[in-house]
C-alpha cells in the first residue's frame, strides 16, 4: 500500500470523500480510511440540502457554499445519483434587513413580502443530496479511478504517515480528540421521515420559536425537521421530539397530515466553535504534511466541493 498512495485521507464521511475525489482529479494516489462505514457516518444522517446553516459571515465559507452550489447544480443536472434541485421558500420571522450574507452563493435568490408571523418570504433553487447513494457513487468513482477506500480506525493521526506522506484528518467529530483541538463539540440533530405525498417544494421556518423546522421532499420520503442541540452528544431516541417536529411541519405543510411515518434519523453535527478548520498542521515539515478538514457542523454537505478544492490546494499544492 505504501508504494501506491500518496495522501491517505482519514475519513469517509462527506467531506473526506469529495476530499479524496478532487484529490484524485489533481493526479494523487489516494487512500481513504474510515472507521466506520459511509452508511454508519454522519454524512448519511444528513438531510442533505444546500443551506449554510449556523455558520458565521465569512469570506471563506461564502466560497466554499458557491463553489459547492455550483458543483451541485452541475451534478443534479448531469443525473449525479440522489441529487436533484429544488424551489426552497425560507420563510424569515426577523425584521427584513435585505439579503442574507450567503445570498451571493446561490444563483437566484429573490426575497417577497410574507403573511405575518412571518416577515420576508427568500426562494431560491437548492440542491438537495440523498446521501446514501450519493457516498456510494463517490465511493464508485474513486475506486474507478485507482483509489480505495479501507474500513481502518488510526489511533492516532500520525500512524497515517505510515501509508503517505501526505494526510488530510477528515474524521469529523472525532477530531476534536484526534487533533486535540477543545473547540469541537456535538450538535445533536433529528429528522422524521415521512412517506412523500407529492410534494417536490423544500420550506424552511429557521427562527420557529418552537424549534428549528424545515421540510425537504425527496424522490420516495420527506424529511422533516428538526432539532438543533449543541453540546447534546446522545443518539438515542427521543418520541416528544419526534412527534412535536412532526406537529410543527403539518402546521407548515397541512399536506403532510396523513403521511405515514417511514422511520427516525439523529446524528451528532460535528461542530466547531470559530467554523471549519482547513489549513495545514502548523507541525507539518517538508515531506511530511497533515491537512485539517473538519468542523462542518450542520453544513458538511453545503461547504464539500469547495473545501474540498481548498483542501486539495493544501495537500498538492506547493
Ligand atoms: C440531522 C442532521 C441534518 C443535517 N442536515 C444537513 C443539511 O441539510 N445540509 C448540510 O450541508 N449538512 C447537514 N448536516 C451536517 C452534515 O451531516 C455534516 O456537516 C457532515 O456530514 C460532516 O461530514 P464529515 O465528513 O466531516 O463527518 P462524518 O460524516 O462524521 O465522517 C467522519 C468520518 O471519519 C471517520 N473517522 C472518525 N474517526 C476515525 C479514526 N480514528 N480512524 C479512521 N476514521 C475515522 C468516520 O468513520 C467517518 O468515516 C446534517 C447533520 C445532521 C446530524
């Protein structure tokens, strides 16, 4: 294996894999490594719309969202598996003040005037991602193109170096002990899934102060949601949450009333006080370079593609 990989990418999850893919496009050898497998990751859990959701103003996750926005549109409209467009209505409760910050990552965002309780009515198209098969086609293309992807857990980031010279620490969550970095915590998140009654319109209510609510139609389920707890680090099931989440999205979409409950999913954001760390370890010395990829939060899918270029940069870049 040595012979044959020159970055080792610790992780599977989205931003490891669209990490590894882009990698491989700039030339390199890539070997992904992942703990667990892709279907067992957050990535999977994802309801898996674009969206920037809790991040902080910044020059950099504005890039990231655009050049994954752009990416997106482009697999949606090439028949990528799982990924398809959608009209979103984000319905904002806050005074309009114009524009959100991020409206410059989204091609055709338009703002209305709204009904009370509401103030403002944005639609713009996202792109929305079913997981599943999407990590699988990433798998698929990387495979096809000599990479691999091997179920292996390192103990530590550095046992890495033992494949490559080269490693990228995508490993979510998990870094916050991998890298020792303390500003890593967990945001637990839910969704109810519920079979599709037609409907193909994604609706946000953000800033319900019942709780986070949003409803995502896909191909066969919509996905409703949803809770947003930081610091909250259990996945264990909770039924009040699911049934109030469920209350709050008919009273958004009556249609919804009579769907049928298809199942749960909750997962741990994996969150960064102070955003996304991508920058190269300041340890790093010539031949021997660890990259950081982690810190995503509630927008993993949202900022992929375009860390995944920064990410590139750092790693074969010079
Ligand atoms: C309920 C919910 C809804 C969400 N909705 C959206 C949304 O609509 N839009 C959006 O953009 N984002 C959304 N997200 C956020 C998104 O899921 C995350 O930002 C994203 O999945 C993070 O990806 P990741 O690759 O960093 O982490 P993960 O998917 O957690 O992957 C981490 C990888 O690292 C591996 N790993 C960890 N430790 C080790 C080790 N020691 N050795 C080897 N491998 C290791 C794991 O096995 C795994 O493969 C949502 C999240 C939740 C929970």
């Amino acid at each position: 294996m040595t012979a044959a990989t020159d970055v080792v990418v610790v992780g599977g999850g989205v931003i490891g894999m669209t990490a590894a893919f882009t990698l491989q496009q700039r030339g390199a050898r890539v070997t992904v490594l992942s703990a667990d497998d892709p279907a067992d990751t957050v990535s999977t859990v994802a309801a898996a719309v674009w969206y920037p959701t809790h991040t902080d103003e910044d020059p950099r996750v504005l890039r990231w969202a655009h050049q994954t926005y752009t990416q997106l549109r482009r697999q949606a409209a090439g028949g990528v598996p799982g990924v398809v467009d959608r009209p979103t209505r984000m319905l904002l409760r806050a005074p309009y003040a114009g524009p959100p910050w991020w409206a410059q990552a989204c091609a055709d965002l338009v703002a209305e005037p709204a009904h009370p309780p509401y103030t403002a009515l944005l639609r713009f198209t996202a792109p929305t991602v079913e997981m599943s098969p999407y990590l699988a086609w990433l798998r698929q293309r990387l495979e096809a193109g000599g990479g691999r992807l091997l179920r292996r857990q390192v103990r530590r980031l550095t046992d890495a170096f033992d494949i490559a010279p080269t490693v990228v620490n995508a490993t979510g969550l998990a870094a916050g002990r991998l890298a020792a970095d303390p500003a890593m915590h967990p945001v637990r998140g839910h969704l109810v899934l519920v079979a599709n009654p037609g409907l193909t319109v994604s609706i946000r209510d953000e800033d319900d102060p019942a709780g986070i609510t949003y409803v995502h139609p896909r191909r066969h389920d919509v996905v409703l949601g949803g809770t947003y707890q930081p610091g909250v680090a259990h996945t264990a099931p909770d039924p009040d949450t699911a049934t109030a989440i469920r209350s709050r999205c008919v009273a958004l979409v009556p249609e919804l009333a009579d769907a049928p409950v298809l199942g749960e999913r909750i997962g741990l954001r994996p969150a960064r006080h102070g955003g996304p760390r991508v920058e190269v370890d300041p340890s790093s010395r010539p031949g021997r370079r660890l990259v950081h990829a982690y810190g995503h939060g509630g927008a993993g899918v949202t900022l992929s593609w375009g860390c995944a270029t920064e990410v590139a940069d750092l790693a074969v870049g010079d």
